[in-house]
C-alpha cells in the first residue's frame, strides 16, 4: 500500500469515526442522566438526516439541516416522555401518544376499512384515544416494575418502531443530501492526497460539536446539572435540580447531535431508513472502547474504529466490513468491559 | 410431580387434533402451512423463554441461531460435496476456497493455509463418506450431485449449533444488562453478515430446493400438498416433545436455580449454584431449540432466505417472549402461536415489523410482566364484583325509596 | 492448628481505592461455637465475611475452611463445601415461594441436572419429594409453616429475614455466616432470633454473626472479635471485651476514658 493510498483511507476512516463517535457521545450523555443505553440513538441519527434530506429540496441546505435537528430533538423529547420516563402519576400526553399508536394500529389492521376514506381514519381516533387513555389509567401501576431488561427491550423497540415509521414515511431506498459545496466531483487536493471538501465539513462540524458539549457540560447551569445527575440522582435531587427535565434534555442533545452528524455524513455514506441498527452497535462499540460515559474517549474509540475499518476494507471482502467493528466489539466486553480508556474499579461501582 | 401438571399438555394434544379436525372438515387445508410454520418458530420462542423468563438472560441473537441450524441443513443437503469427496488433496483448498465465497478473498489466502484448512474438511467428508452420508441428488440444472443425507446432516447443524453456543456463551453470559444485550445483537448481525457475505450459503438469494426429509414409513417432512395434515402432526408432535422437555426442566431442580440465579445471582452463589454453569446450559439448550426450528423448517419450507439471519427476527422472538409473560411457557405457546400465524398469513403487510415493536412498547410500558397473567384476571373479578355489589345495594336502596340525588346537577340548578 | 479450628483468616488485606478497609486481620472460628464480629460502622465486617465466603477477592491473606484453602475458591464452590452465609439486606428470590426458596437452598444436597431434568428419570422425582420433605421439616423447625406457600416478596420484613436464615440452614452447612440479622427486627423478635441461633448452634452448625445489637452478642456469644478500622481491636469472651478499656473508648468516644 502506497503513502497517498494510506492517506485516503486514512481521511475516510477519520470521517466515518467522527459520525461513530457523535453517536457514541449520545449514548454516553443519556446512559450519564438515565443508566439506560438507548438502543433507537443510530436511528435518531437517520430520522434528523432524512427530514434534512426532504427539507433541502425546499429549503436552503443549511435551514434543512436545522429542520432535521430540531425535528430530532422534538423526537427525542417525546420518546423520553413516552416511554423511558417512569413517572406513577397520570400522564395525558403519554395517553394521547398511545391513543395515536393504537389508533394507526387500528387503522393498518383495517378494522374500519368498511368506511369509507377519511372517516376511516375518524373512527380510528375515535377507538384509540380511549384505549391510550385507558392502558393509562389501568395499567399506570404496573410501570414501577420495570427493570433494566424491559427497559433495554423497550429501547430497542423504539428503534424497530422509528426505523419502520420511517420506511413508511419515506421509502425503503437510499437517500443522500447534496453537498454543501460542489458535488460529487469536486475534489480537494493536498499534495498527492485527494479527498471531497465535505470530509473537512464531517470532521469540522464533528469538532465544532464535542467543543460545544464540552463548553456546555463544563461550563454552563444546565450542563453542570446534567453531571451532577450522572453521579448520584439522589443527591442531584436534593440539590433542588429538577432530575426529569436534565434527563429530558439529554434525551433532546444526543438525539439533536446525532442528527446533525447524521446530515453532514449524508452526502458521502448515503441514508437509509434501516442503517440506524448497525451504527447503535457501532456507536455502542465506540462508546464501550472508551469507557462507558466517558465522551472524550469516546472521541477517540471513534476515530480509531473508523480508521480501523476503513483499513479492513483493503484486507477484507467488503461484505464482512461491519464484522470488524463487532468482531472488536466482542472483543473488549470479553476482555475489558471497563473499556480500553476505563477504570475497573470504577466500572465495578455501575449497576451493570 | 401430581398428574395435574400434564393437564395443559393435555389440552394442548387435544387442541391440535380438534383444530385439525376442523380445518380438514371446513376445507380450509391451505390455513395448515402456516400453523405448521408457527409451530416451528414456537420452538425457538420456548427456548428464549426459558433463556429470558426463567434465568433472566436477554438474548438478541436468537435469530442467530435459529440460522445455523437452517443454513447448515440447508448447506449440507443441497452443496454438491462430490469434488471434495473425489477430489486430490491439492483440489480440496479450490473446494474450501468456495466456503468464503468472494474471489477476492480467496485470494488472499495464501494456498498453504488454504491446503491446512482443507485438511479437516476433507477428512471429516471423508469421514462422512465412510458412514455412508451421503445420497445422490439433483441441482437446479439437473446435474447429480452428493450431499448429506438429511438425517446426518441434522446431526452435524446441531452440533454446530450446540459448539457455537457454548464458544459465544462462555465468554458472553459472564456480561450483564446492556452489554449482554449488545453482545447478543452483535452476534447476530456476525451471523447475519457472514450469511450474506458467502458463497456458501447463497449470499442474498439464500439457498432452494432444500429436499425432504424422510422419517420413518411414508413420513417426511415437506412442503407438499399431499403431506400438509402430516406436517401438521409432525411439527406438532416436534413442539410438544420441546414443551414436555421444557416443562420437566422448568419444574426441576435446574428450574429452581435458574429462577434463583434471575432473582439474585449473588445469593444463588452463596447457596453452591454455579451460576455461570447454568446459565450457559440453558443458552445451549434454548440456542439447541433454534436449531432445531431451523433445520425442520428449512426442510418444511425447502428453503431458506437472508431476512431470516436478521435482527428484526431476534427482535420479533424477544417480543413474543415478552408479550407472552417471560416466565409463564404455556402463556408464551399462545401468544407465539396466535401472533405467528396473523404474521404469516400476511395479516400486517408491510405493518409486521411495526405491529411486533408495538407489542414490545406496550408490553413492556405497560405490563412488564407480559399479557397472560393470573393476577390480572384476579383484578378483573375483584373489580368487577364490587362494582356488580355496589350496583345490587344502589338497587335495593332505590326500591326502599332512597335515591342518591346528582349532586352536581343540584348545584347548577 | 487444632481439630477444633473450622474457620481460618490469616492476615486478610482488602483496599478499596484508597481505602484500607480491612487490614491485616487474624482470627479463628472454634467448631460448634457461636463467635461474633462487632464494630462501630464502617469497620469493615461486612467486608470481612465477603472475604470469607469469597464474594470479594482478598489482596493478601489466606482463609482456611476445614483445613483446606478457599481463598481463591469462587462462592459457589465455598458454598458446597459446607459455608452459608445471609446477607445484611435480605436476598431471598423474591418471586418464587418460601418453599421454592428453601429448596433452592438443598441445592447442592440434590445433584438432578439438564438432562436427568429434562427426561424426568424416576429417581430425579423421588429426590424432589425427598427435597421436599427435607424442606418442610426444615420450615417446621423454624416456625415458618404458615408462610410455605407465600410469595417471598408479600412477606413482612421479619420473615424475610428468617427464611433467609432457613434457606441458608437448608444447605445444611458446617458453618453459618449471619450478617447482622437482628437489623430491622423489634425486641421480640431479636429474643426469638437470639433463641433460634441457639438451637441451630445445637445443631451442631457452627455461627459466625456480625451484630450491632449488643445485648444479644453478649447473651449468645461463645466468643467476640472487635474490629476497628478495619483492624482486630480485640478478641475474647464477652466478660473480657465489656471490659476492655480499648473497645469501650471505641464505643463511647475517648473523653469517656
């Protein structure tokens, strides 16, 4: 392998890691809040870039891109209140959530196909929003026995539901935003190497992102909450920090920065309704080869696998690609689940 | 240990006949395929069950091996192994070349250890040869080929199975949570990759023409017409003998310690279980249960496709599990029957991935503790018989001329 | 080492972090005997008896159990060599029954595995009756009869505390760990627990009890080990340790002294 050619891979494999690492960040900033591993953080990730992608051809790309942000960041609100938040007392907008879910249900299973377009969908409402309300009511109780295993099953059922809404919503083909300067052709030279100019938007939009995060957890009320929260809720609790609405927000940032770095990435790796599984896992590799929680690692485990898998492609058949990040995956939970960057001892103290 | 255990099972056999005697009586032959189908998925949806309900370990990978039992059987029977059983032994490392399938790759080995990895290949279809696994066949175009009776073939893909559970349970089952979690999914997207990535294994077109599979008599397993109400009965038959298993071991001493371990690993440990023992012999066994669905319903279907490798399908086990109240076999059966067979008969279209996420959310919202419960039915009863008490003593009061006046219409007036 | 020595700690060291929570600590646990550990807070006992029944690895230091080293043996294996313990908070299998929990307990005095199990051979059914059995009488003895057929999560604190205390018998072990088991309970039951340990002691199984109720130590005490710090402050007869001027500065602060 020649110089320039390693300088390629080594520029791709910097641009992919970078999105695997703001994935990763998600992940740890919600797992600091919750505990919880969010399984749907990959599929945040296509839902902002897809909404991007339909917006720019509208808008101007740059407002686009805000578009898919902030549809993101609704979205993560939502799941949050819907289903991570273990609240016992009577929620309305989760009802009226579960109302619309079994109301689709209904609709899709044609109970009320025999009316005719339009009331269909009336009658639908009609039935699902008392059936929210009354799962509501009725079944409110039995939320307090939720355990870490239901709870990782329900995340990744929100994955699976946001993934097919999505397939629905768009279609089930690959989608790529336009470049932000140029387009497929215009190269960027550097002595011998040669890359897209969109590279440099990857990585510097990635940067831009974790000094932003950076400066927000370091620096400012909400951030310096956040944290505290992640040490002990308890405490955070009694410090009069409002513990629902930090975990709210980690909900809103990781799901708005995945967006983000899922739209800049959109022109070169393409967006596809189903990728979001695939990088949760590399994501969730990425953020376990830095030590869960810990973003900065987190950073470095990210680029270190995309530059790792950017190499396989010249070893290995193209298909086994994503094998790879798993193989490494494995790897470490059998040999150092504290992560490479981690400390035992202090892995030991977690719940799991 | 009393007789009363076995009513369920009972009822079970007694359903299975009854519904066979009311489709064959209705003419409604055509509903046999996919209660057949169903009955297969049950089985691997019983082993989770025991995997997850009973010592609470989650599996995402479940579809896993559910694959390699079916893609091993299906390999076995249709690979046209006669070059290799023919061959020299410098033509045995072209042969081997193949299971990696891309030419690039193949490549890249370098022939001596192309030849080292042909050596066992090469002995154990030798070996194979010498027992006499092998039978003649056709391949799509007619040509004879030598592949492995289905019979031996059943041995080798559950033993597969049973090696690649014990490698990957040994080292994973040690995790917990979210890493067990993750670990689990990334075995099975290995799996799914490695399936789509191989020549082998027919890359993303899968393998066909899978042959039957001869029991005993005139019994084989089939996708025919002719044979539908047998495989009915033969799928059955599979799925209650795994139920018996199930329920033997659940009611066991191995049952108790693994319900032990689920409660609290710590003090399951300090009464002299193993944890880490049993907890990988019920991952073999539920892993053993996939491969068994697999490898019959390759032979039922005659053949096997890459969405069934996928994670949606590891998904899909995990949220009839879950539905079906983790810990209750009989309450999982019903749950995986019913939705099994609304989804194979096309019921969501396009939905079926939607619906199952859906019953996973609102399960798992919900009733955590799965659909199927007594307690809820306790509930019920007690609910509704205060109300029916308070409706009878509201009536009694009204015919003494005691009426319970609206209050807050009074005010308005 | 004489016979009589069942239970062996030789020079046990634990850090955590910067913390030396258990240093340096030797002592010895005489068959048939009930010895206790007590400390103000935070003196590493209950750290001491995870390094006993090997739920957390010692950094240095031996512990011998029957004469055999078991310091690097994993839980499970300690257990079945005949070493029971309960836990400070109890951890009975909250969903199963009272029953099922001290069945579970008979584990390793019944040995039916996956596939004995799972064909349901003759003698694994005569065993679980046995177990059965064994476990009834077992309840019967400690008074626990009524609760049998409970689900261990409905029961009231006090009775989780003595079924934990079953289950842990139900192994029928050489030696009982018991880690504060009178945290929790009301004045009568502490008597009718000091009175139960008493007749599990006749049993012929041997008590190893941390305790901060101080008047039941000293009512069944054969023998107390003091710790301080992490460290042993004193060993002896109860007469002896009410009167040692070390353990009563401990107790009540230096200025009483």
């Amino acid at each position: 392998m020649n110089v320039d050619l390693f300088f390629n891979y080594l520029v791709i494999g910097l641009t992919v890691g970078a999105q695997y690492a703001i994935v990763a960040i998600g992940f740890n900033i919600i797992y600091n809040t919750t505990g919880i591993i969010n399984f749907a953080q990959g599929d945040f990730l296509i839902l902002g870039a897809m909404v991007a992608i339909s917006m720019s051809s509208i808008l101007p790309i740059g407002i686009a891109i805000g578009v898919g942000v902030l549809v993101a960041a609704v979205y993560g609100a939502v799941v949050e209140n819907v289903f991570i938040r273990r609240n016992r007392s009577f929620s309305p907008f989760r009802s009226v959530c579960i109302g619309i879910i079994a109301a689709l249900l209904l609709k899709t299973l044609g109970i009320f196909s025999f009316l005719p377009e339009g009331i269909d969908f009336a009658a639908a409402f009609l039935f699902g929003l008392p059936v929210g309300f009354g799962l509501e009511t009725v079944f409110r109780k039995y939320m307090k026995e939720q355990t870490v295993l239901s709870l990782i099953v329900l995340t990744i059922a929100v994955s699976i539901l946001t993934r097919e809404i999505m397939s629905h919503l768009w279609d089930k083909d690959a989608h790529v935003l336009p470049y932000f300067i140029g387009d497929s052709n215009t190269i960027l030279s550097l002595g011998s190497i040669s890359f897209s100019p969109q590279r440099i938007w990857v990585l510097g939009i990635c940067a831009l992102l974790v000094i932003g995060l950076y400066v927000f957890f370091k620096y400012t009320r909400y951030g310096k909450a956040m944290r505290a929260c992640s040490l002990d809720h308890t405490a955070a609790k009694l410090c009069g920090i409002n513990v629902r609405l930090m975990i709210t927000i980690s909900f809103i940032v990781s799901a708005a920065i995945a967006a983000l770095a899922g739209s800049v990435i959109s022109p070169l790796s393409q967006t596809k309704y189903d990728m979001g599984s695939v990088l949760a896992i590399k994501g969730f590799s990425v953020a376990i080869l830095g030590g869960l929680g810990n973003s900065f690692a987190a950073v470095a485990g990210g680029l270190i696998l995309g530059i790792l898998e950017a190499f396989s492609v010249s070893i290995f058949p193209n298909a086994y690609k994503d094998v790879v990040a798993i193989l490494l995956l494995l790897l470490i939970l059998v040999f150092k689940p504290s992560g490479v960057f981690g400390s035992r001892q202090a892995s030991q103290l977690k719940e799991f | 240990m009393n007789i009363r255990q076995y009513l369920p099972a009972a009822v079970f056999l007694g359903a299975l006949v009854a519904v066979q005697l009311v489709i064959s009586l209705t003419g409604a032959a055509f509903y046999f395929t996919q209660i057949t189908m169903s009955f297969y998925y049950t089985i691997v949806v019983i082993g989770l069950c025991l995997l997850m309900g009973y010592a609470g370990q989650i599996s995402l990978g479940h579809a896993g091996f559910f694959s390699i039992g079916a893609y091993m059987q299906a390999m076995l029977t249709t690979h046209d192994f006669s070059s290799i059983i023919h061959s020299s032994w410098d033509e045995v490392f072209k042969n081997v070349s193949q299971i990696f399938g891309t030419v690039e790759w193949y490549e890249l080995i370098p022939e001596k250890i192309g030849a080292i990895l042909g050596i066992p290949v090469k002995l154990f279809v030798g070996l194979g040869d010498i027992f006499g696994m092998f039978v003649p066949g056709t391949d799509g175009f007619g040509n004879g080929i030598l592949s492995y009776a289905p019979s031996a073939a059943l041995f080798i893909s559950l033993l597969t199975a049973i090696g690649i559970a014990c490698l990957i349970g040994l080292p994973v089952l040690r995790l917990k949570g979210h890493y067990l979690a993750m670990a689990t999914l990334g075995f099975g997207i290995i799996i799914s990759t490695i399936v789509f990535g191989t020549k082998l294994f027919g890359e993303a077109d899968g393998i066909s023409r899978v042959p039957a599979f001869h029991l005993v008599g005139p019994l084989s397993i089939n996708g025919g017409m002719a044979d539908r109400t047998v495989n009915y009965y033969i799928a059955g038959i599979i799925l209650f003998i795994v139920l018996i298993v199930s329920m033997h071991i659940v009611a066991s001493r191995v049952g108790r310690a693994l319900r032990a371990i689920h409660g609290n690993e710590q003090a399951a440990g300090s009464l002299g279980i193993n944890a880490m023992r049993y907890k990988l012999g019920v991952f073999v066994l539920s892993a053993l249960f996939a491969a068994i669905a697999g490898v019959f319903l390759v032979h039922y279907n005659g053949s096997i496709g890459t969405s069934e490798t996928s994670v949606l399908k590891s998904v899909r086990y995990v949220s009839i599990v879950a539905a079906g109240g983790m810990d209750s076999i009989w309450g999982v059966v019903a749950m995986s029957m019913g939705l099994n067979f609304v989804s194979l008969r096309g019921y969501f279209g396009s939905f079926d991935e939607i619906f199952f996420a859906l019953i996973l959310v609102v399960t798992m919202l919900f009733l955590p503790r799965g659909l199927f419960r007594k307690e809820y039915l306790e509930v019920v009863i007690k609910k509704t018989r205060r109300l029916t008490r308070r409706m009878v003593l509201k009536r009694k009061l009204e015919k003494k001329g005691i009426v319970f006046a609206n209050k807050k219409k009074d005010d308005e007036k | 080492m004489s016979d009589a020595v069942i239970l062996e700690a030789q020079g046990l060291n634990k850090h955590f972090g910067g913390l030396h929570a258990v240093r340096d600590v030797w002592f010895s646990v005489q068959k048939g005997k009930i010895k206790s550990i007590i400390g103000p807070n935070g003196a590493g006992k209950t750290t001491l008896f995870n390094l006993l029944s090997g739920a957390i690895p010692a950094d240095s230091g031996r512990v011998m159990f029957k004469g055999e080293l078991i310091s690097s043996k994993k839980p499970y294996a300690i257990a079945a060599l005949g070493m029971a313990r309960t836990y400070q908070t109890t951890r009975l299998f909250e969903h199963m029954t009272v029953l099922e929990n001290i069945m579970a307990g008979r584990h390793i005095k019944t040995k039916a595995g996956f596939i004995a199990s799972a064909l349901r051979l003759p003698w694994t059914l005569r065993e679980e009756s046995d177990c059965k059995k064994k476990s009834r009488e077992l309840l019967t003895f400690f008074s626990l009869g009524e609760f049998i057929d409970e689900t261990a999560q409905n029961l009231a604190f006090g009775i989780k505390r003595k079924v934990e205390c079953a289950r842990a018998c139900a192994l029928e072990p050489d030696i009982l760990l018991l880690d504060e088991p009178a945290a929790g309970l009301n004045i009568y039951e502490t008597k009718e627990l000091s009175q139960l340990i008493c007749r599990i002691r006749d049993l012929g199984i041997t008590i190893l009890l941390v305790e901060h109720d101080m008047s039941m130590v000293m009512d069944i005490s054969d023998e107390i080990l003091v710790l301080n710090e992490g460290a042993v402050l004193a060993e002896g007869l109860p007469r002896e340790i009410q009167k040692n001027p070390d353990v009563i500065r401990v107790y009540l602060g230096e200025d009483e002294c």
